[in-house]
C-alpha cells in the first residue's frame, strides 16, 4: 500500500512514513574543522508545492548510500524519514521543524512530476533587518546586489587562510562587504574564472551578518552559494533593471576579474618600499619571525565592548568618542607590538584584538583586569603567558599599508592577518574536491556555521553546525556527485526495494 502524500507545512515532530514531493534546491557538506575537516553531514534545503522551504540533513552513514543521486534542482519523493525541532541558531528557513534520514528513509528521484514546484527560493532581508540580525547568528539569511569591486588575499603559491571580498550595491543605494573565507574563497575564484566574464550581478546565499569595529559584514558559511548575472530568476530581474539589453557585454580589461593579489616581501624589500614607493593603500606579505616584544608599549588598551575603539578617561567613568556614550563599557584589547626580522632585515608590527587573539586562544579581557575606574584605570602590567610564548615563531604576515607608512612619522607596519606554519600548509583534501562540491563556510551547523570573523584583521572562525561548514560546494552550479548512480536507484528508494522485493530479498541497510 502507497503511502499517503504530505506537504512540508504539515510534517510534526516524530518518524514521519508519509511521502513528501520536493525539490533539492541546494546541499553542502558539514566538516568540523577542529577535527581536520571531519566529514559530519551532508545538509540541504528542500521546497515543495507550496513554497515551505524546509532543511534535511544525513549522517556519514547515509552518505555513501544517498550522496551519488543528490543533484541540485532535480524533484525527489521522500518518504521514511524523522522530523526533528529546527536549532534557533543559524537558520536557513523558516519552518520549526527540520528533516532527517534515517535507515528507512527511501529517496527517489521523480522523472516527470504532476506538481508545480517553484525552481528557487530565496530569504533576502533588507539593510535594515541585516543590521538587525547582526552578530545574533540567529538567522543565514540571502543578498543580491551589482558587484561594485572585489578584493581578494588568494596569492600564488599561498595556500590556507585566504579571503574574498565582495562590495554589492544592494537596494537603496547602500553598499555590503561579502567575505568569503578559506576554500569559499578559492571556490568563489574558480567560479569566476570558468565564468569568462566580469559578473554585474552577484547573489550569495546563507551569509551570517556581523558588525565588526562598527562595519556590516556579511561572512560566507558552509552553506553558501553564489550565482551570477543570469543564473537565476531572481537575478535576471535584478540584471534587466541594472542594465539595457545589449549593454551587459564586457569591451574592456576590469579590476574586478583581476583582483588584487597580495604579493609576498621580504623584510627589506618592505622597508624600502615605503621609502621609494607613492603614498598609497596597499597590503602585502611578509614571513618573519618574531624576535621580541615591545614591552614598553604596553600589550592592550582599554577599549569599547561595543565598537573596539579606544576609550577616553573621564573622572569616573569612560567615554567613547565613536558611539557618541559618555559611559561606555571597558573592556581590554589587544594592541601588541612585535619586533620581527627575516635574514634581510627587522621591522615593527602592531597586532591588534582580533588578530591577537586567534593567535593566543584567549582574550585580552581574559588576560588582565581593568583596575580602577576612569582617569585612574590602569592595566596589569605583566604581560601575558600566552603573549610572550609567540617570540621566537615564525608567522607569514599580512600587512595594511596606508598613506602614514609613507611620511617620516612611520615606524610600524599593521597587521591585518597572521597566517600560523598550519594555515600555510597544503589544504586538506576536501578543498577543492569536486566530487559534489568544494565550498567553504565558515560554518553552518546545527552544530553548525563556521564562520570566518569578516573584519580587515581577521579571519577568526566560529563553529557550528545546522546547516553549513567546510567543504561545501559553493559553486552555485553542478553540485551534484561525478560518481555513477547504480541501477534501480539508491537503496531504500521505491525502485531499489521493489527490485529487491521481487528477488525475495530484505529490504537493505543503509548504514
């Protein structure tokens, strides 16, 4: 006997033997990235008749049984499978609940459906409500917008931590920084790069918004695809109302398909740049080893817990100057100079709280006291153990110059990233695999999202999962699997049991 037929709105929590028509609009794969990238899950969002957009999720053992029929776009019929309460963090839809396979779960792929199930769906919020869902990780919402400039960290020869970013003029007038981090990044490059052409329209999915020193950014997550000019509905409407039709063609050489690379320097060449070179806004890297610490310094200020910058002394409270508070909150930051050299020459770099801290795994907050209050407030001058262990190692540097490096007040370099032995190393070989996709997040997770911090300084990284994490196809295309899909369908879709059933065999395993 069939089993009865079931829309999304409708699923409740429990084991569901009701079948369901939907679409697999995207997947991506969950990694925790604490455990060298660890495959956990397989995540994807699924949307039926009704528009109920809804997420699903495997474990590794039903992977290697489902994985080679999953195919972006295509209707499936799910049946067999456990509803479970949707996680409060990180959300990709809207419904309560969310589903997951299990050893019953059948999943067949529908050749000709009699339902009309839209092609795409997209959550896109406001400016407005994406400030509203800043550093919140409550939702992952979607942005579209005309691709203004692009920059990117991905050099030659540089593997690991690596960036994108993206400025979108989104609605309004108003402009957004994407950052894409990681494998993300390198999938973003790959994208651009087989796209021939400089894209006017870029949409990326599942962004986690955060505001850092007081900016909007929106971090990619594993869940993340981006899609270009045409490559959706909801795009070409966006295109059509950018551009007039035949203006869209591409005559001349743009900064945007030739981003900035940063490029690697030694030491010297370092200081003798900013002596020869025009005033300008620049960044490079620089691999050296750090010989000691500016002690005399100081390690930290006291900061503003809400935007970073530094406080004004009051005479009994702290006032900050950014957020226009006359009783701010202090809270200490990181701000260390460091004395590096490489076999050329040594120089001075100024690491600040982000950077810092993914370096250290401990705040600045957490290393000291604020003793006393307003003018009298002070810091413990003892610098902290996991501060001072750093002398001695070697880091590659990623260094912002801007037009004070160049005058003869210049003495120190400011770091905008510090890429650790193990950043540099060969990235894992899920990155850039393509079997269903390589993506990047920074997370999705129900332990979900790792995310990458989307500040100039750094590419911090949370880790969570419900939806999203490294290693997931970011390409907006082809994200289905290369591998051959077996005859009769995957195991414990209804051709596979019926095959089977007929051969007076049990119904299989999954795991």
């Amino acid at each position: 006997m069939a089993n009865s037929y079931t829309l999304l709105a409708d699923l409740k929590a429990g084991r569901c033997s009701n079948t369901a028509e939907v679409r697999l609009l995207r997947f991506w794969e969950a990694r925790n990235t604490k455990k060298g990238g660890e495959l956990m899950s397989i995540d994807m969002l699924f949307l039926d008749e009704q528009s109920t957009l809804i997420q699903g999720t495997m474990n590794t053992k039903r992977i290697p049984t489902y994985r080679p029929y999953l195919n972006e776009g295509s209707i499936y019929t799910l049946s067999g499978f456990d509803v479970t309460r949707s996680n409060n963090n990180y959300r990709l839809s809207d419904a309560p609940v969310s589903v997951r396979f299990i050893e019953e779960t059948a999943f067949d792929k529908v050749t000709a459906s009699d339902k009309v199930i839209p092609n795409e769906m997209f959550r896109f919020r406001s400016y407005d409500q994406l400030l509203a869902l800043a550093n919140t990780n409550r939702q992952l919402p979607d942005v579209i917008g005309e691709l203004s400039a692009m920059r990117s960290t991905i050099s030659d020869g540089m593997h690991g931590s690596q960036r994108v970013m993206l400025t979108l003029r989104v609605e309004g007038g108003l402009t957004v920084c994407v950052s894409l981090f990681d494998a993300l990044a390198y999938a973003f490059h790959e994208k651009l790069t087989r796209y021939g052409a400089e894209p006017k329209v870029v949409l990326v999915t599942s962004i986690n918004p955060k505001i850092v020193g007081g900016r909007l950014f929106l971090n990619g997550t594993s869940a993340t695809h981006f899609y270009f000019d045409t490559e959706t509905d909801a795009a070409k409407q966006r295109y059509a109302s950018l551009f007039a039709e035949g203006s869209s063609q591409v005559t001349t050489s743009s900064k945007l398909l030739h981003a900035q690379k940063i490029e690697s320097m030694t030491v010297s060449e370092l200081n003798q740049f900013v002596l020869t070179a025009d005033p300008q806004r620049i960044e490079f890297l620089c691999t050296a080893k750090v010989t000691g610490i500016q002690s005399d310094k100081g390690w930290c200020y006291i900061g503003c817990a809400k935007c970073t910058k530094k406080l004004k002394k009051e005479i009994s409270s702290f006032t900050c100057l950014f957020c226009d508070n006359p009783n701010a909150v202090a809270c200490l930051r990181y701000r260390v100079e460091l004395s590096v050299a490489d076999q050329t020459d040594n120089a001075v770099f100024v690491a600040f709280d982000l950077e810092m801290a993914k370096l250290t795994n401990i705040q600045a907050s957490e290393s000291a006291q604020i003793l006393g209050v307003g003018v009298d407030a002070r810091v413990e001058d003892d610098l902290p153990q996991p501060v001072a262990d750093i002398v001695g190692k070697t880091f590659t540097f990623q260094l912002k110059l801007g037009d004070f490096n160049f005058t003869s007040k210049h003495q120190t370099f400011t770091i905008s990233r510090i890429i650790t032995e193990y950043q540099c190393a060969p990235l894992p070989a899920f990155i850039g695999d393509n079997p269903v996709a390589p993506d990047d997040m920074l997370p999705v997770q129900n332990p979900l999202p790792l995310e990458a911090s989307p500040d100039t300084s750094a590419t911090s990284v949370e880790h969570t999962h419900g939806g999203a994490a490294v290693g997931a196809k970011t390409d907006g295309h082809d994200q289905s699997s290369s591998s051959a899909v077996p005859e009769g369908g995957p195991p414990g879709s209804s051709k596979q049991v019926s095959k089977l059933n007929e051969n007076g065999n049990k119904k299989p395993r999954l795991e």
